[in-house]
C-alpha cells in the first residue's frame, strides 16, 4: 500500500484510454492472477490446506484492497475497517478492531468520539504503509490516557500541523511530516462484556461540503491502486516473518519487548513452532497486571487462525490462571481436555505472539513466558495443576459457543 498511492499508481494506457476501451479493471485482474502465482509459490506450500488457505487469505486480500482504494479520501476521509476475520493481514490480533483513515500532514482532522469499555484504545500516526522491503515510521503513537474524555466517554481530538499556541493541548497532536495514516486499535481482553465506541473523522475545513463527484478516469485509477496494494500486501507479509520470527529458534519466545513499530504502550513477546503429531508446546507466563494480555497462534501466511470456530487465542480474562499465578497454555493438534487448550487446526508449524498493552511500567523477563516442548501423553505429570484444568466436551463447546457469539456481535459493532 503506497504512501501516495493516486500520486504515483499509474499503468499503460493511461486511465482515459483504458475506460474508453473497456479496460478499467484489466489490471487489477492482472494483478489478482500475479497475487495467485505469488500464493501458490509460496515455499511453505506443502499441502492442500496450505494452499487452499492461502487462496482464502488472497480472497480476503481482494477484498481489503479494493475497500481501502476507495477508502483513500484526505479531504473527506471516514474509518475503514480493512482487517478482520474474512480479510486479514500481518498476523492481525483477533482481540483487536482496526480503524484507519487517510491524511495529509497539512490539514486539519478533527476525531470525535465515545469510548467504550474495552481494555485498550490507541491511536498511531505513520508516514505510510509497510512495503516488502520496510515498515512505515511511526510518527506518534498513544493511548487514550494521554488526552481529556469527558465523564460521558466523550471526546474530541485534532490531529494538524505544529502550533505553538496549542503545543499545550492534550487533545491536539501535531502531525509529523509526511504524516500520511490514522490507525486506531480498539482492544477487547473481555469478549463477552466490553463493549465497543464510537468514532469518526472528517477534515475541520471540510465538514458540510461534499467531494467532487466521481468520473470514470479516476474509478479507474482506484482500479489501478487496488491492484498494486493486492501485489504489494501479499509480498509484504509473506517476508516479513523473516524480518522478526523465523531467525528465532524454533519452539521458543522471545523476552517481553518493546513492539516494533512504534507502539509505545505496547510489547511483545514472539516465535515460531514446529510440533510433531504427538508433541504439545506448554507456554507458562504470569498472568500480567497490565489491562491487556493476550496470546495466538498465526499461520505460515502471516495472518491469525480461526479465532471464531476454534481457540487458537486466549486473552488472560479468557484463560483460566493457575492458583500459582501462572497462565499455562497448552498449544496441540490433539484435545488434551483442558480450558486453555490452543488448537493448531491442521497447522504443525506456525507463529506465536504474546501482547502487554496499556502497559504503565516497563516489562522485564520475569513477565514473559517459559516455553517446553512436552510429549502429549507426558502432559498430567507435567502440569502442576492439570486436574483443575480439566474441561468435559460439553463444557468445551460452552466456550467454543461463547466465541462465535462474541464475535459475531463485536464485528457487527
């Protein structure tokens, strides 16, 4: 996703010609069959799952790109929501509701809005989008700590260029340059009884007139941009494990972080897995006094697993703490009968990613986890606390039920 897309997306023949012609979309169909090619060559290609999940991971992709093309709107722009269980991206956390909008560094936005109950809601500025090659700079990033909401949950931020005279404001954030991208995380750690907020954007100049409307040219274009943002996403997130996973020894976590990115309020804790059939990777942490705690597994397309159907995530609200403190979870392909059981559904490899968020200290190695590779059947000996843990079928699918529940109700809004 370039910083400038209708800046600098172009193609042969120019927009006017290829509309008079019929030809609108022939790149962007050019560009899903050179999307495939790079799905179905992907080296971690080795089964029909692989493949067939990476087919749904591009159709998910299709769909995003085409809605954040015509979602690239500075001068009227709106919150897209480009991520979620059908089109996912850059192992997306299933605890987390994105929100981007466009800008540009020397205009003025003003974001209003209600918040909610959910453990965490931030706000980052960045100077563009993540390339094959890069990731974007993070110009500012914050949470909703840092600024006044009224005692109703009311709030009004501006986001412009460098004032002295409001330097002082915690509702207003001066944009860096080249400030090209709002992201905003809403973050859930209770699915079942935190609820969402509201927000919304516009231009401070703008509220009450109306965009240009549309000609045939520039439909086209977003046509263009869509296709170059499809190619460009699918290589992005396929080198980016390289970037910070699979340099690690496999099976194990990293120490808490600070998040790369920027993501000040944030850390991190990552691996990567490769399990055999009649293995379970046992990850024990304490369970945080941050607000938010979560974990998941990721597939080798860098994207969550299904988070909806199955319990390949859990939150610390979610998971069920021993009496020692700690959170053991329990990572297999088999049911070992227990409450923090996270499936693998298929996937003997994968990413791994704990997250602290809302953080008021900084995290030392004694917050992170401790991960063993355990034989399945050694399990009831090796965990202190297993018979606590234990969870009948029924029970299982009580929790697998409030799930899809939840979900359904949060991405509904």
């Amino acid at each position: 996703m370039a910083t400038e897309p209708f800046e600098r997306a172009t193609t042969e023949p120019p927009a006017t010609e290829a509309v008079a012609s019929g030809a609108a979309t022939e790149g962007f169909a050019r560009a899903v069959a050179e999307a495939e090619g790079i799905i179905r060559a992907a080296p971690h290609v080795r089964s029909e799952l692989d493949l067939a999940e990476g087919l749904a991971y591009l159709a998910g992709s299709v769909r995003a790109s085409l809605h954040m093309a015509w979602a690239y709107e500075r001068d009227f722009p709106f919150f897209a929501r480009s991520t979620g269980p059908h089109s996912k991206l850059g192992l997306d956390n299933p605890d987390t509701l994105y929100f981007n909008a466009y800008l540009r560094d020397n205009a003025e936005y003003v974001v209003t809005g209600r918040r909610g109950t959910t453990a965490d809601l931030s706000f980052q500025v960045l100077n563009g989008d993540y390339t094959p090659s890069a990731s974007p700079d993070s110009l500012n990033a914050f949470d909703d700590r840092a600024f006044e909401i009224a005692p109703n949950g009311e709030y009004e931020l501006r986001f412009g260029p460098p004032d002295p005279d409001r330097k002082d404001d915690p509702n207003y954030v001066a944009l860096g340059e080249g400030a090209a991208m709002l992201l905003v995380r809403e973050v859930y750690s209770d699915w079942a009884d935190e609820r969402p907020g509201e927000i919304r954007i516009h231009r401070a100049d703008r509220l009450g007139a109306a965009p240009a409307a549309p000609t045939p040219e520039r439909e086209a274009r977003r046509f263009d941009v869509a296709g170059k943002m499809l190619v460009n996403r699918i290589r992005t997130f396929l080198a980016f494990p390289e970037w910070h996973y699979l340099k690690l020894p496999v099976n194990t976590m990293t120490e808490p972080r600070p998040t790369p990115g920027g993501l000040t309020t944030q850390y991190s804790s990552v691996g990567h897995y490769d399990l055999a059939p009649d293995d379970a990777l046992v990850i024990t942490v304490p369970r945080s006094d941050a607000p938010y705690q979560g974990f998941q597994l990721g597939s080798m397309w860098y994207i969550s697993l299904d988070y909806v159907n199955h319990q390949t995530s859990l939150t610390a609200d979610q998971a069920v703490p021993d009496p020692d403190g700690m959170i053991r979870l329990v990572v297999a392909e088999r049911d070992p009968g227990l409450a923090n059981w996270i499936e693998c559904t298929g996937h003997d490899r994968g990413f791994l990613q704990i997250r602290w968020q809302r953080l008021s200290r900084e995290l030392t190695p004694a917050d992170g986890p401790q991960v063993e590779v355990v034989p399945f059947d050694e399990l009831p000996a090796r965990l202190p606390f297993h018979e606590r843990q234990r969870v009948t079928g029924p029970q299982w699918a009580e929790r697998i039920a409030a799930r899809q529940v939840s979900t359904a109700r949060r991405m509904l809004g």
